[in-house]
C-alpha cells in the first residue's frame, strides 16, 4: 500500500533530515573545537612537529662505509625523498592516497565515500597518507571506539598542521621512514628493502615495491615469508592500481604480476652479521662513554638513547678483514674440533680430568636453565631432576646448529668440550683495529674473549724479557749455554722445566733461542736482566693485567687478554710505539652533529733499534723455529714475525704474528683450562692458534684493495743500529775482545 505524502508532510521530513545533518554538523564542530583546544589530551606542539619523535636504530659503521650492525628497539634507519625510488612513491601513492598531492591532510571526498562504501559492506580505509603518518608519528592506534573517534578528530587536526610544516615530499619520507613491515621488528623503508631483498630503497623495482606497500595495512596478513599466497594477491593488487593511476602501462603490470615473490631475506638480528662480539662490546663502551662524558642531547639534560637516537657509531673495523677473518676461523675451527673430538674419542673424561664434576656443576650452576629453575622456587634436587631428564636442546656445531634430544647436563659436557676461538687484528702504526673475532659463536656463547677474557699467555711473552736484554745491549747473537737453571732470590727457587725432544743442546744464540721457544735460555736472560725491568716494560706495552715480578713471568705464566697482547706486539711493529687499541672513532647524531671523537694514547714503550732488532729475532720464529709452518705449509714466505705460545698441559694456544701494516693475535681453548689436549704435537699454539692467522694473511694478501702490501719489511731506524746483527761479525768482534782482555790480564 502506497502513502502519498502532503506538502506538509514532505516539509516536516526535510527538516527532521537538515536537523540530523546539522547537529551532526554542530557536533563535530564542537568536538574539533575541543580537540584543538586539547581538552582530550595535548596535540604535538610546533616543536614536535619541527622534530618528530620517532625511535631509531643507531648503526654501527666500518672504516670502508659499510653498516655492520645495529642497536635498536624498532629497527629503523631514516633515509631521504633522493633515496627512495620513484616505485616505492608511486606503488604508495596510488593504492594508500590517490590523491594525495590534492588535499591538504583531509580529504574529504574519499572520506563520504568510504562512509557510503562501508554502508554497503566494502569495508574501506578512510585516512590519508598525512593522516597515517600522524597516527604513527604521535600516538598507538586505540581500540576504544569513543577514544578511537577522538583520536581520529585529532589525527585530523595533526595531519592539517603536518601539511602547513612539511612539503608533500618531506611527508612522503617521513611516512616511509616510519612504516612497521613485520618481520624481525623490522621499521621504515630502508630496513625493509634490506631485510626482504637485501637492497637499498634507491634500487627497489615495480614489483618489489608493490609488495612492500602492500604489506602496509597488514604486514602480518600480508607476510611474503608467513603467507606468501596473500602477499602475491596483494602485490599484483597494487600494481594493478598503479596501472590504474598511470604510473605504470597494462603491459608492463601485466609483466610485472607475472614474476615469483623474488624474496632475498636477509633477517636483521643481533646475533647475526659480522663482527656480533665486537657490536656487543662497543654497546657496552658506547654507553658507558655517554655516561661518563656526560654527553646530553640539546637541551642539556636528556641523555641519548642508543637503540632510540640514531647515532651513527664510526669504527676502525674493515668490513672485508673482519669477514675473511671470520672465515678463517671457520674453515680451521671446523676441522680442529674434528682433531680434539678424535683425540678423546673413547678416553673417560672422569678418569682423566680429576675435576670434571666440579666443572660440570660449576657449568650447571652458571647456566641459564639453572637461573630460570631457581626464579621458578625449584629445589636443588629438584633442579637436578630437570638437567637428568631428556629435552629438546638447540646445539651449537660448526656445520650448523641442530636440534636435538638431550639430557640437559649432557649438553654442558658437549659445551665444555668445545674449542673456542678468539682473533684481533690492528694497524700497529695507527693503533686501529681492523677485524675483532670475540668468540665462536655469539648465539650460543656470548662471552668475549678479545677483550672480556684474560688467559695464560705462555712462550708469547717471551719476547718481552728479550727486548730488555736487548734494550741493555745484548745482542741476538750473543750464545748462552742451553742448560738448567736455577733462579733464587725471590721466594721459592725457580728452575722451569726445558722438553728434552725440544732442547737444543750446547751453545745457543738469543736470536735462535726466540725462534726454538728455548725456556732455558730465556730463564738465563731473566736472571740477567731481573724481573722488575720486565714487568715493568709489559706494563708499558699496554698489558693491564696482574704482571707479578717474578722469574717466572719469563715464561708467560700471568693472564692476559688478545685486546693487550695484539697492543703490546704491535709496538715491535711501530719501532717501538705503543699506540692504544683503538676500535671507536667517532659518534654522530642523527643529523651529523659531532658527539664525541677519539683520540689514542701514544707511549714510547721501546727506543725504535730495540724494537727493529726484535722485528729481526721475531722473523727468526717464522723462518726457522716454532712458527715454520707458515712458509713450508702456507706459503707465507715474505718478512713476517710471530710467536707462538702454549700454556701449561697445552690448555692455551696461542699465535701472535707481526708485519709492518697488520698485527694479529690468535688464541685458542676451552672454556675450562682442566679441558686440553692431552699431547703439545695437538695442544701447541703452532697447531692450534697458528693456521687461523696463516689463512687470514692468504685472504688479505689476495685482496690488493685493502692496501696491505706482501713484500714490505720492517724498516730500520732513521739514527740506524748499532748492535751486531750478523753473527759472523759478531762472533770476530768477541774473539777480539777475548784476545784484548788476555793480552790485559783479564
């Protein structure tokens, strides 16, 4: 039945319809009025709109400009409007805010129209680009739909005021700069077209780029790596709207949709990357430097936040030496590990390490499982049951991690019986360090050990109570008798113990003892030369551990870390000075300004004829003694020094290796000193420490770009050398004083 409407009638309704629109009208206006004058909650003031607050990752940065790592909560690294391809804009533009460079913040005509869109079903989303960004810029989306409105009037508000400030193109960077992609916390166009295709934003294609904005409204929807059916349906969407807006043909969005995903996922973590160990121990010296150097942003007041502030953080490390530093420890760790687990294959560990309960309940008590139990209020029995009952375990192996299923406790044994690694390398000259090598494997073991750990040094500070003698004016071919002896005087008498199949018997030269490790020689010269001297000359190279002036420090019986020996060798290399290892050079803000700029401390630990005449008896290790192996097995036949080192029951093995441009020192063990090889051919630093550096200097000797010159020996000094070098020379002088002391009545 059909009503038909008088005049009246049709009037009456007309006006009931202006009066709704109206007070809708009336209402908005008010709660505009409201919003603008922040009765619901302040709005981002002019300054803040000047400086957007937005949480940056700072990065760490190598010496040949590249980023090695970063330090974040959200995982983003601005970048400029020049830096971003013209794809990513238009794949943007066309499917978030077609028009975008029409409105002023609101746009009103998509806005009704997506209300009548959303009438009808066809859920739509009705926020510009501006709008978006001032929702990601100033506050978290609410999920109170009466908060909701009022936080949609004010990213109203926000958005009018971002278009007044910024150019369209500043607004567009700003927006890409702050976008969540998903994926291992990953913010921001540049650590999107990093992590999913491992490029720079500059170089994204068409279809590359209309995956990442189609990830946009849905990173977790929209996931190549989680649900890449969704993400590919998303994709050619967006460029069927950019064919659709002009920004690309039919046919050329045709082509486009037709290509695979193409991911090249490259996950940023801090576990992963080059130089992991060194990244947390820069962290570590960044923020306690901020600290002490009392470094504030403007305002005097507000420290920086390094996983918030974007700093740049200037480093020495070469990203090239770090990497075929890496390598080298890889490839040889790989296969030493397959030598100690052969060499205890079948060998009770209980038996031959009195120790090993002790050091499996120490390792037990040191574990994260254990701590996690305890917070939980478990018992020690009951804790005990935990470690004794099979679980699956993660586990560290040099083919790759594997899962497994374990007895807890049985994982400590695996853990304690693998060898660890550690590396540095530096400019003796500069002081910089060029490749750091903490560990072997920061996911799994975190500790440090070029700088954190200290460990035995062995025979490689045997070069120290040389350089005194030589400092007195001995010279390297002075002999001395290769026998026993018996120092006394300070405390206990000490007679260090020489391997008879080791000893060279007879007259020795000094420089023939360094290359042979001959302990009784050296035992001699510090009964010579005393023990205070000595120490107090390692301390002068930079060693900052307990050096105690005893005899035995002749023999490396003190700890000490890669971090100082590396220092204290290169001052051998430097004609003497000891530049402070130096890894840090500056650190910026994020829009460049200065925060802090190193500078290196600078000792003359040695006058440069001592530390020539060292260079020349160091060479003598490498060319006929302890070291051989790096010319007769690698190759390395061109002017290197070095020393090798093995502690006590073979639980250290150490190398530390010397030319004019590089110094590196090598150290390898367990984590417990009770766990070793059980024989020196093994346990030796010559087979333990030796061959990382061997492989390393092969890698950079290959690369003619890093500078690093294979030829070059070690200069003399400018004043020259006075002390005897060539031992027929030598050997005619000291009959001549002989027959001058007879003819004397000496």
């Amino acid at each position: 039945m059909i009503v038909k409407l008088s005049p009246q009638d049709i009037r009456r309704y007309n006006w009931y319809i202006w009066r709704f629109f109206i007070g809708c009208f009336a209402i908005l206006a008010i709660m505009l009025l409201l919003v603008a004058f922040q009765v619901f909650g302040p709005l981002p003031s002019f300054r803040e709109l000047e400086n957007p607050k937005s949480d940056q990752a700072s990065e760490v940065i190598s010496s040949d400009k590249k980023v090695i790592g970063k330090y974040y909560v959200k995982n983003r690294t601005s970048v400029s409007f020049k830096e971003i391809s013209p794809n990513v804009i238009n794949a943007l533009v066309a499917t978030e805010d077609s028009r975008f460079y029409e409105h002023s913040g609101i746009d009103f005509q998509r806005t009704f129209s997506i209300i009548a869109y959303n009438l009808i079903g066809k859920k739509q989303g009705g926020s510009t680009i501006t709008q978006q960004l001032a929702l990601n810029l100033f506050s978290e989306r609410s999920h109170n739909p009466v908060k909701r409105i009022i936080q949609k009037l004010q990213e109203w508000i926000t958005a009018v005021k971002l278009e007044r400030n910024y150019t369209k193109e500043e607004i567009l960077t700003l927006y890409l700069n702050t976008v969540d992609f998903g994926a291992y916390n990953t913010y921001g166009i540049h650590s999107a077209a990093r992590t999913y295709f491992n490029t720079t934003p500059d170089k994204l294609t068409p279809d590359q780029a209309a995956l990442l904005m189609g990830m946009i409204n849905g990173p977790g929807l929209y996931s190549p790596i989680n649900h890449p059916k969704n993400a590919l349906s998303r994709r050619n969407f967006v460029l069927r709207r950019m064919d659709e807006e002009g920004y690309l043909s039919a046919g050329q969005a045709e082509e486009y949709k037709q290509k695979p995903l193409g991911l090249n996922f490259h996950p940023i973590d801090h576990n992963d990357g080059l130089a992991t160990y060194f990244r947390a121990v820069l962290k570590r010296e960044v923020q306690k430097l901020l600290v002490d150097k009392a470094i504030f942003k403007s305002d005097g007041v507000t420290p920086y936040d390094l996983d918030r502030d974007g700093l740049k953080i200037y480093t020495t490390i070469n990203a090239t030496m770090q990497q075929y530093a890496e390598e080298a420890q890889r490839t040889y760790m790989r296969d030493l590990q397959a030598q100690f687990n052969a060499h205890w294959k079948g060998v009770s560990l209980w038996k031959s390490i009195p120790t090993f309960k002790s050091l499996l309940d120490k390792g037990m008590r040191q574990s994260d499982r254990y701590a996690s139990l305890k917070q939980q209020g478990k018992t020690e029995d009951e804790i005990k049951k935990d470690f004794d009952t099979p679980t699956e375990l993660n586990l560290f192996t040099w083919k790759g991690d594997i899962d497994t299923v374990m007895k807890p406790i049985d994982s400590i044994v695996y853990n304690k019986m693998l060898l660890r690694n550690a590396l540095m390398s530096m400019d003796p000259t500069t002081g910089y360090i060029k490749a750091w090598v903490g560990g072997t494997n920061f996911e799994h073991f975190k500790y440090d050990q070029v700088k954190m750990g200290t460990r035995q040094v062995g025979s490689t500070a045997k070069p120290f109570t040389y350089a005194v003698a030589i400092d007195d004016g001995f010279s390297p071919c002075m002999q001395i008798a290769n026998q026993p002896v018996t120092i006394t005087g300070y405390g206990d008498d000490w007679t260090p113990r020489s391997s008879p199949s080791e000893t060279i018997p007879g007259m020795v030269t000094l420089r023939k003892g360094l290359a042979h490790s001959q302990n009784w020689i050296t035992a001699a010269l510090m009964d010579l030369v005393k023990p205070v001297p000595v120490m107090e000359l390692i301390k002068k190279m930079g060693i900052t551990s307990t050096v105690p002036p005893y005899p035995s420090i002749c023999l490396g019986t003190f700890d000490a870390s890669v971090y100082d020996m590396t220092g204290a060798y290169s001052a051998f290399a430097n004609q003497g000075i000891w530049t402070e290892p130096t890894f840090l050079l500056r650190i910026e803000d994020k829009n460049g300004n200065t925060l802090y700029s190193n500078t290196p401390k600078v000792v003359q630990a040695l006058n440069p004829q001592t530390a020539y005449v060292m260079t020349y008896m160091l060479k003598a290790v490498v060319e006929e003694g302890t070291g051989h192996r790096l010319q007769w097995k690698y190759g390395l036949n061109n002017p290197i020094g070095g020393k090798t080192g093995t502690t006590q029951d073979n639980s250290d093995g150490w190398f530390m290796g010397i030319t004019p441009q590089l110094v590196t020192g090598v150290w390898t063990g367990c984590e417990d000193r009770a766990i070793h090889f059980r024989s020196t051919r093994l346990g030796e630093g010559a087979n333990t420490a030796l061959p990382i550096f061997a492989l390393y200097m092969k890698k950079i000797y290959n690369n003619p770009e890093l500078g690093i010159q294979k030829n070059v020996d070690f200069a003399p000094p400018k004043s020259g050398v006075n002390i005897t070098l060539d031992c027929n020379a030598y050997s005619q002088q000291q009959q001549g004083i002989n027959e001058v002391d007879k003819k004397l009545g000496f």
